[in-house]
C-alpha cells in the first residue's frame, strides 16, 4: 500500500505548512519501515537488528496543503563505545533541528527501560511530540488500549496513535494529525524532491542491508561500506559500481566472503537487485573486502567513513 504523492494546488502562503518531523525511538522499532511506508519507496535499509539505521536519511511528500520533511534517526540508547555514541548523537541533533517529534514505539515488546530512556530524550524539547504505538497487528485490543493509557500518563503527547507500518494501517491518519502541528510556510524543497540523498550513497546503504539481513554474530556491527565506483554508461543503460565492505578484523574476512566466495556473492546479488529496482535500470556491482582495524573506536576512521 503506498502513499502517492498528491497534486500541489495553488493557494495563499499563509494557508501552506511546510516543516520537518524527526522519527524518534528505540532501535528496531520500526522507524526506517514507517518511513519507507510514508513514502511509498525504500530510501532507507532495514532488518530485524537493531542499530541498522546509522545516519539521519531525509525524505519529503508534498500534500495539497503542506510539503512534510522527515527524518529517520538512529535509535537512541544509552550508548558506551565511540561509534553508538556518534550514532546517537546524530539522533538527538535531529530532535533539536526538527518542528515535530514522531516518537515510535513498538506495542509488540514493550522494553520499560529503552522507553524510559527515549521519554528522557525527548523531555525538554519544548516542541509537538506525537507517539505512535507500532505493530499493532502483533497484538490484541485489550493489551493496545493498556498501552495507550500507561504513555499517555507517562508523557504529554500531542497525540497517541496506534498504527502498524508494515501494514500501513492508520498511518494516513497519523500523517493528517502531524499536518496540523506543522508551522506555516512556503515548501523548503522542490515538488519532485523524494530525499536529498544521493543514489550512490543509498547504494552503499543497500548494500550494508545485505550484510545485515545475510550474517550473524558481529559480522553486520563490525561492518561498514563505501562505493568507490559509481558510473553510467549512456549506451546500454549499464550502471557500473565498485564498492568496498569495510571490517575491522582479519577473522571476520572469512565468515562475510563465505566458502568458495559464496556468502559474498549472494550480498552482491541481493544488493544488485535492489538498486536496480531503485535505479530502474541494470547494474554492474562488484564488492570488495578490505580490512580495517577497529574502525569503530578510531574517530578518524569513522570520519573517513562517513559517519
């Protein structure tokens, strides 16, 4: 079920809302799939790991009376090593930047001191805070309306809406109930904008998916991935990428490569699938693996990497 976007109509300024909204909560929520369901295409990876979302991805629908910016944000948690730490700081910038705050939580498997946690970061932002209680359709009726309750004496919401993003349920409500938190103003980017990210970064995010939802152990957290390559060829429609999978120990080259290059070859198919559905043409993807040690304790590695 997608969300197309609607025709802008002309009307008076003072009519028009425009403004950014950063979806706020726990890892492995379900923020990236809310996103990518509001949107109605995948800009922004997902898996059953948590931490999968890195960096801040942006995306923008226009509706005839507002153009709505979101921000999908790292899970917040209490962070002890150098790159969580980062990671959650982009979180909590994001929080400050935007006019409305999504907070999501996940109605399946309520985690008091994640969600204690999240209502912390989120008390003195003296901005709209909308909750939305995700995967509703795990759940029975009875247990959703004792969670609605205990929020909403936890936290003074602007509102509570249970949807599920997988499913898409009650999700255009949510979106006419943050419409109407959102300050006036004109549009802040042109209508055919759907984010401000580029094809080969979410390339590289495709790719770091593969990793995650194809290995075990520490083999997606000790992961990292640029694309080095990224070229199209006029004649034929052939993009050409060359990409490099970034570990930070000798040990793991072998589990992610896999027995004969098998494991490696099957990321490689799956990522060059996706981005051939992103990109809608066909794709050369050829993935190299490259040592890095202990990139995620070492700040300038981290810069280098973009994080």
């Amino acid at each position: 079920m997608n969300f197309p976007d609607e025709p802008m109509q002309p009307m008076h300024a003072s009519d028009f809302k425009s403004g950014f909204i950063a979806i706020a909560g726990a890892p492995n929520v379900g923020k990236s799939t809310l996103l990518n369901r509001i949107l109605g295409q995948k800009i922004s990876i997902t898996s059953r790991k948590p931490q999968t979302t890195r960096n801040r991805i942006l995306g923008v629908i226009n509706r005839p009376k507002s153009q709505m910016i979101f921000i999908d944000t790292p899970g917040v948690h209490k962070a002890r090593e150098l790159f969580n730490t980062k990671i959650v700081e982009q979180a909590l910038s994001a929080f400050q930047d935007a006019d409305v705050i999504l907070a999501l939580a996940d109605a399946s498997a309520p985690d008091p001191k994640a969600e204690a946690f999240l209502r912390e970061c989120l008390q003195d932002l003296r901005k709209p805070v909308i909750l939305a209680l995700n995967k509703i359709d795990l759940i029975a009726k009875p247990q959703l309306l004792g969670l609605i309750q205990d929020w909403s004496q936890a936290y003074d919401f602007k509102a509570v809406i249970p949807i599920s993003a997988r499913h898409g349920t009650q999700v255009p409500d949510l979106l006419t109930i943050m419409e109407t938190c959102l300050p006036q103003g004109p549009p802040l980017f042109p209508a055919e904008t759907l984010t401000d990210l580029s094809e080969r970064f979410i390339a590289a995010e495709m790719i770091r998916e593969k990793v995650f939802r194809l290995t075990g152990q520490e083999i997606p957290y000790a992961t990292a991935v640029t694309v080095e390559r990224f070229s199209e060829k006029k004649e034929g429609r052939l993009i050409h990428i060359e990409a490099v999978i970034h570990l930070e120990r000798d040990s793991q080259k072998g589990i992610l490569i896999g027995k004969g290059g098998s494991k490696l070859k099957q990321i490689g198919e799956a990522a060059r699938k996706e981005i051939e559905r992103m990109t809608g043409t066909k794709v050369f993807l050829k993935l190299f693996v490259r040592i890095q040690k202990n990139w995620s304790k070492d700040t300038k590695a981290l810069q280098r990497l973009g994080y």
